[in-house]
C-alpha cells in the first residue's frame, strides 16, 4: 500500500485494547471531538479514510471499513482493518 499523502492522525498503540489482533477503543479516549468521526483521509486522489497507529518498532495505516449505527440512525462504531487486514480496530462512540 502506498504512504499517506494526506495529514493523518497518528495513535500510540497503548490507545487501544488488544485481544490478539483486534483492538478497541472509545472516541473519547482517541480526544475526539464530540459529533467527530474517527480518521481522515488517507490519500487525495481517493476517498479512504484512516490513521496510523505507531508501535515500538513500526506504523501500521489503518482505514475504515466499515460503521454500525443504531435504529436512530446514530453511530455506534467504526471498524478499521490495516492493510493486510492483520489487525483489526473497532472505535466505539461514546
């Protein structure tokens, strides 16, 4: 996957929970503003949108695949996979 040409955000990996390779987090934790959406986009040639979760010994670029909302119409969560889809991030909104 090519780098980000887009200023994206960057998250310590000690932000999430792990179980394995899936990670989560609430918004309020990643100092989301309230009614903000998690990431931005990726790359200005397309619409992808994620961030970069730093580790001890490298990044890794997460983007969105996905989101779960309520009945309402209200989001509930977010779901990022990194490239390979290897790990995986849930942001649930709080």
């Amino acid at each position: 996957m090519r780098a980000p040409d887009c200023k994206i955000p960057h998250y310590s990996i000690h932000f999430f929970t792990w179980n394995g390779n899936k990670g989560a987090v609430e918004a309020s934790d990643l100092r989301l503003p309230a009614g903000k959406q998690p990431g931005e986009r990726v790359w200005s040639d397309a619409c992808d949108v994620g961030f970069m979760v730093c580790g001890r010994t490298r990044n890794v670029l997460f983007t969105q695949v996905g989101e779960d909302r309520d009945p309402e119409g209200e989001f509930r969560s977010w779901r990022f996979a990194s490239e390979n889809n290897e790990f995986e991030i849930t942001i649930f909104n709080d």
